[in-house]
C-alpha cells in the first residue's frame, strides 16, 4: 500500500469479481438483446431490422456496462424491491411501508 491513501486492486481480483461478458456487456444484457432483437425481427418480418436494431441495443447495453458490469443487474434489482409508498409520510408505520410491518 503506498502512502497516497488509496486501496490498490489486484488484477486478479478485478479479473475474478467480473460477470461474464460478451463484446463488452453483461452475458444477461448479451440474452435479453438477442430476445429483443428477435421479437422485433419477428414482429417486422425483415431481415435488415437485425443490423439495425441489434447493434443500437447493445451500444446502449456497451454504454451503460463501461463503467460498472452489473449496470442492468441492478436496475432490475431495484424494479423487483419496489418504491416507498406514500403512507409512509402520514407516519403511522414509522417510515416502513404498511406491507413492512407485517
């Protein structure tokens, strides 16, 4: 540890604490592209759609994975928690949800 007060990573632990990539994105960004693309190609019945719509998603996917891998992971992780609801400003469940207390 040198003297400048910041952590120094292992290489091998950055290799190892990585998902699984594919060209640059997660290999769960990498599925869900290939679905979407698919339904697209299958709701428009043209081949071309596949050059289109596929590279443009998974720039998106390159972007959003550049500076951290498990970008979308996340996203859906906090979809799948849910919101506090509104119930919680009248404070009668002591700032929890009313399905918290239970």
């Amino acid at each position: 540890m040198s003297g400048s007060g910041r952590l120094q990573a292992d290489a091998l632990f950055q290799g190892l604490a990585r998902p699984t990539m594919v060209a640059g994105v997660s290999y769960y960004y990498f599925t869900l592209n290939a679905m979407l693309t698919m339904l697209v190609y299958i709701w428009t019945k043209d081949f071309v759609i596949l050059l289109v719509v596929g590279p443009i998603i998974h720039a998106i996917g390159y972007l959003l994975c550049m500076k951290e891998p498990r970008a979308v992971e996340l996203l859906l992780l906090r979809g799948a928690m849910g919101y506090k609801s509104w119930n919680n400003l009248l404070g009668v469940h002591h700032n929890t949800n009313s399905y918290d207390t239970f």
